[in-house]
C-alpha cells in the first residue's frame, strides 16, 4: 500500500502550529477514539514545551464503548495526562473540557499574578490531525458564550479569541497536526477514518484493510451488516458487492462502488461502535 505525502508541507504546518502553540497556556490534543496510535502525535511534546495538555478521545459515541475506558486508563497512566472521551455533540462533554482546561491553566495565571500583573483568562488551542473533531468541539465550545474579544496586537496573523468561560479563552482556529504517514500502517488508519485526503491513497487498497480489521475484530456484526455467512476468511469487494447488489451493467460485483460504501459505513459508524487498535498492540 502506497499513501503519499509531502515533507515541505509539513515543515510548514508545523511552524505554524508552533507559532499559535507559544501564544497558548493549555493545549487541547483531540484524538480519534477509534484510532488512539495512529491519530496522536507522538511529538507533540516537541511544540508545547511544559505547558499542560488535555487529551480528548472524539467520537467516542461511534467507538467501541468497552475500548473507550481501556484507552482512557491506558493514556492516563502512560502520559500523565488528563483524558476526556467526547463526542462534539455531547454538550456535558464539552463543559468538562471547560472545567478541566481551566485547573490546567490556574498555574499559568498564578505565576502571572506572581509577577504583580493582573490575572487573565487561561488561553487555550485545539490541536489535532485533520478530521478528528476540532471544528466541532470549537463551535460546541463557541455556543456557550458568543463574546469575542477580538484581535490580539502584536500578533502578526489576526487571531481570535474567543471568551467561552469567565476564566477561559479560545483560540478560534484549530491547530492542524500535519498527518505523517512514515508509518503506512498508521497512514492507512488515518485514510480509514477520513484524515487524509483521498488523492493520496487508493481506496480500493484502504477499504481491504479495513475490511480485514473489522472482520478481524468485529466479526459478527461486519457479517451481520452486510449480511454475509460467517466465515474464516475476510469477504472480499465482490462478495460485498454482491450482498448489496453493487452491479455493473454487464452483472459484474462493482468492486469500487463497494469499495466507498464500506468506508462511508465504517466513517459513519453504521457498521456498530468499532475501535481499530488495541493496547495490546503496543510494543515497547
Ligand atoms: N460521530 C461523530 N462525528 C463527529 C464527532 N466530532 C466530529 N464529527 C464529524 O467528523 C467530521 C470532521 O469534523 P471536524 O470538526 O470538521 O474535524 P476537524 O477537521 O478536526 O476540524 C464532521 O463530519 C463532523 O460532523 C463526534 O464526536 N462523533
Ligand atoms: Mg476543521
């Protein structure tokens, strides 16, 4: 499987995503929940310095729920982080996020007093790789308050701040987390979950493997779904086809028309709540 990228874009997103990081004193890490590996970045550390960070699980809502806390635990105890599993439409969810960012940031603000300067409210950004969450959870954010308080000066590229809590203070734009895809097998999740975009991949390559994962891990309920026999091998494209009735005129199981539709199902969790890594997977 080939994904393809580009080490120039990178380089640049990442300076951007450094430059709105330093305006910042708590960073928001959304990850997919149901690709906690593939969609966190291990680096991130590299941009944020000491400042805190929260880790968001989004979508939680389509994840596995039973692989949802496992993950929580398991990030918590390996990154010392605090973790939220969100969905961005969950308004309870998005108020924890409130309250936590704002404990995150009390010790930014305190040693601003300290310095015998009047406290402000904690800023905060959210950061993560492309499609998992950000612009919902800063919209979701966004509708608890609507008080801008508008440009700040000194900062070359006009960024909002957006007040969503007496205390607390929004970056209105995500901080993007360029996608690396080194690792093809983190590439090929992050294409499964719609974080890349589709020039760079082939779908047909992508929809096998997720097709294997899931059957791999969801078995019953891929079979169910699709309305397939049990059986010790993957179904492939044309056995889906089939079942759908995907056919081109001649008769033929239209491969790449059930190629999409089992990635737009996966995407929109129709398949059932599935989670694509595991903890055990894990080797260090
Ligand atoms: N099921 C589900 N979908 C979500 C959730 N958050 C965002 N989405 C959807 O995921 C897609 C990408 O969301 P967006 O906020 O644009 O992601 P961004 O690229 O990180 O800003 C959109 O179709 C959203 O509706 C969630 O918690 N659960
Ligand atoms: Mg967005």
């Amino acid at each position: 499987m080939t994904i393809h990228w580009y080490p120039g874009h990178i380089a640049k997103a990442e300076r951007k995503l450094q430059e709105q990081i330093n305006l910042t004193d708590v960073v928001l890490e959304v990850l997919d929940a149901r690709i906690p590996i593939s969609s966190r970045y291990e680096n991130l550390g590299k941009f944020t310095g000491e400042k805190p960070r929260l880790l968001i699980l989004n979508k939680a809502d389509v994840a596995d729920p039973a692989k949802n806390s496992a993950w929580k635990t398991y990030l918590e105890q390996t990154t010392g982080q605090k973790v939220v599993l969100t969905s961005a439409s969950s308004a309870k969810d998005i108020s924890s996020i409130v309250k936590i960012a704002v404990e995150l940031g009390k010790p930014a603000i305190d040693r601003i007093v300290k310095k015998g300067r009047l406290p402000r409210p904690v800023r905060v950004i959210v950061v993560g790789m492309p499609n998992v969450g950000k612009s919902s959870i800063i919209n979701k954010l966004i509708k608890t308050s609507k008080v801008k308080t508008g440009a700040k000066a000194g900062v070359t590229r006009a960024t909002q701040w957006v007040r969503v809590h007496p205390k607390l203070e929004l970056m209105d734009s995500p901080g993007i987390i360029p996608a690396r895809l080194e690792d093809q097998t983190m590439a090929a999740k992050l294409a499964m979950v719609n974080s890349i975009g589709e020039a760079a991949y082939d779908r047909m390559e992508v929809s096998k493997s997720l097709i294997e994962l899931l059957f791999q891990k969801y078995k019953d309920s891929f079979c169910k779904y699709y309305k397939l026999e049990p059986a010790d091998e993957p179904p492939c494209l044309e056995d889906i086809a089939q079942s759908r009735k995907l056919l081109l005129s001649g008769g033929k199981p239209d491969t790449d028309r059930a190629a999409t539709l089992v990635l737009s199902d996966f995407r929109q969790g129709k398949i059932g709540r599935t989670t694509l890594e595991d903890i055990e997977q894990i080797t260090d």
